[in-house]
C-alpha cells in the first residue's frame, strides 16, 4: 500500500512509549500497534486526531504517500 504510517517515528521524536500514547487515547495497545505497524486498512478522523492532539502534531506528520515502485516499501 502506497501509504506510510510513521506513528512510531513521532512517538520517539516525543518520547512516547506505545502503552502511554493508549492509555491517554482510551485505546487498546493492540488496537494502536496495528495502527502503528501499517497494518491497519482504515483509519477514522477522530483517532487521527486524537493522536496528532497528543503527540502535537499534524496529520502529515502521521501519514506519508509513496508511489508502490518506491524502494520504502519493498
């Protein structure tokens, strides 16, 4: 899929360990892992954002498009 969650990449970039982003989203960790790991096929509005409230982010930061011949994604 052409596109790429880096979820895991702002979490760093703010020091966020995946249980305490579920915890103050009221999300189960598995339910954000799959989001996390670019497992997820969907993803609502209002998750989105919730987590770029959060992380103080924007949803671009979150999502990123690649073509599919993109070296990223092989």
């Amino acid at each position: 899929m052409p596109i790429i969650v880096n979820l895991d990449v702002m979490m760093a970039k703010r020091k966020m360990s995946l249980l305490e982003l579920s915890q103050r989203m009221d999300i189960t960790p598995s339910n954000l892992s799959i989001l996390k790991t670019g497992k997820a096929k969907a993803i609502r509005f209002s998750t989105l954002n919730n987590i770029c409230k959060i992380l103080d982010c924007n949803p671009g930061d979150i999502l990123e498009y690649a073509p599919e011949d993109d070296a990223r994604l092989k």
